[in-house]
C-alpha cells in the first residue's frame, strides 16, 4: 500500500444525488456578494469553489482569504491559483475588518494561501488581521485556518501570541497520499503544527478530504495520529475534483460512512466531529466553539 499512486485515468464516477447543492439566492447572498465586490476581497467560498458557498453567503457568513488569491503552491485538490502571488496589500486586513463589521458577523473565519515567498511567510498580516477585526468588533470570535509557514516556527508563534479562538491546520488527506496530494507539505510537519498549536493553549481544528483512494484503516490512522496531538475539532468531507487538471476522484463516500467515522471520532475523544459529503472546514464554523 506505501507508495501507491492515484490513478490519473480513473474512469470518470457519476456524482451521486446526495452531493446535489443549492444554488445561491436570497437577500443575504447579494449582501455578501455585493460586499465582497466592492472591497476587492477573496473569498476561499469562491477561490476555492465551495459546494456551500451558497449557504453560508445566504446566512450571511464567508470565510475571508487574505494574502491574495495566488499560493506558492500547486496542491493536487485545490482549486486556487498557483504562481508568483502579488505585493502584500498593507490595507487588507483593514478592509476584511470593516466587512467582517459590516456585515455583523459574530464569528469570522480566516484562511490565506501559502506565501512561501515571504520571510514572515504572511504571520505579520495575520497578526494585523486578527486584531484589526478585533479593534472594529470587539464580540466577534475568530478562527483562522493557517498554512504550516514551512516549519517556521517563529511565525507560527505569532498566530500563537494573538491568540485566535479557533486556530485550524488542515492535514487534508493520509500519510501515503501526502505528496501527491499536498506536494509540497509534509504530514509529520503538519502534525508538528497542530502539536505546538495546542502546547501554546489554542483550541485546534483540522480536515481530512476523502474520495482520493485512501483505506478506511488509513483513515482511522490520520484521525489517531490527529487525536495522539489532541486536535479538539475534526472535519471530514468529500473531494470534490476542481477541473480536468486536478486529482480525480477516485470514490464517491456514503452519507453512512461519514456518519460512522462521526461516531469513531467522538469515541476517540474530539470534542467536536463534522462529517459529511459537503463538509467543509468552515461548514458550521460557529458550532465549533463548545
């Protein structure tokens, strides 16, 4: 099994009925949409083409992706650009903060692609995001999905020393389909992340795609191995396959098996379980502050 590679020329599977979404409509949507226009913001709900983004834009909550919309990386799922991102923009953190006000949001998700170009590898806009949404809306909790700052562990203190509600770390999929998956991760480095997220006192999240080929024995192995770092909060949720260029999907998982891999985690001790088709990292964000 070590080594094994996805299969390229898997034969194309029907998406089944149960991963239909809706499409976006109402008030509350056109709010957001209208909002993250004028601001110039990224989104990961739109970057990322998330099956949910209609949803959560019509309760009228997204997930603000700051340090552009260009990642230094080219990780296999993912649907945001790769390539040389551009400067950093010293008036984001400002403009995520006067939306996330504007819109009356009581608890913001933040992620941010991978500035593996930077010396801070983005921290500093990090850190100033965090606290200008906290000097414009003083109740609003946060979760900041963050990249592994390729192991630099000065910037990850920074994330640390701000002290975010939620502090998220995907590890995304298994030990074998790390490289292919996240080619330029590392899982042992990611678990490292989680392990010092939680020694510095944060409450830590991560995620776990599945549908590219993994076992269910690996599965319960990455959820161990996530535990073995006291990770409080799992997300589980289909892969989806972005366009013709991406990973395919190798298997479509039944709404049951997500619900049994729900009721494995919680027995292993996650204070929180999401699992689903469409789950999402920030699928019912909020939820997760027990």
């Amino acid at each position: 099994m070590e080594g094994e590679a996805i299969q390229s020329d898997s034969v194309r599977i029907k998406k089944p009925k149960w991963l239909r979404v809706k499409l976006p409509i109402g008030e509350n949507y056109r709010k957001v949409r209208s909002l993250v226009d004028e601001h110039k913001l990224h989104t990961i709900c739109e970057s990322g083409s998330c099956p949910n983004m209609g949803e959560c834009w019509g309760e009228g909550t997204a997930t603000f992706m700051i340090l552009g919309n260009i990642c230094t990386r080219s990780c296999g799922f993912c649907a945001v650009k790769t390539g040389k991102p551009e400067m950093v923009d010293p008036y984001e953190p400002g403009k995520v903060a006067h939306s996330v006000k504007t819109m009356g949001i009581k608890h913001a998700v933040i992620t941010s692609v991978d500035r593996d170009d930077l010396k801070d590898g983005g921290s500093e806009i990090w850190v100033q995001t965090v606290n200008a949404i906290r000097h414009q809306s003083p109740g609003t909790t946060l979760e900041t999905l963050i990249p592994d700052f390729a192991g630099n562990w000065e910037n990850l203190q920074r994330i640390i020393d701000v002290a975010p509600e939620i502090v998220s770390h995907n590890m995304e999929t298994v030990r074998r389909l790390t490289k292919q998956v996240r080619i330029q991760a590392k899982y042992d480095r990611s678990l490292e992340v989680l392990f010092r997220l939680k020694k510095g006192g944060m409450r830590t999240k991560s995620g776990v795609m599945l549908g590219l080929g993994e076992s269910e024995e690996e599965i319960l192995e990455t959820m161990s191995d996530l535990r073995a770092v006291d990770v409080d909060i799992l997300t589980l949720g289909q892969y989806l396959q972005p366009t013709p260029n991406h990973l395919p999907i190798v298997e479509f998982v039944t709404p049951e098996r997500f619900d049994n891999y729900r009721e494995i985690g919680l027995k292993m001790g996650f204070r929180y379980v999401e699992s689903g088709p469409l789950v999402r990292s920030s699928y019912h964000a909020e939820k997760h502050l027990f």
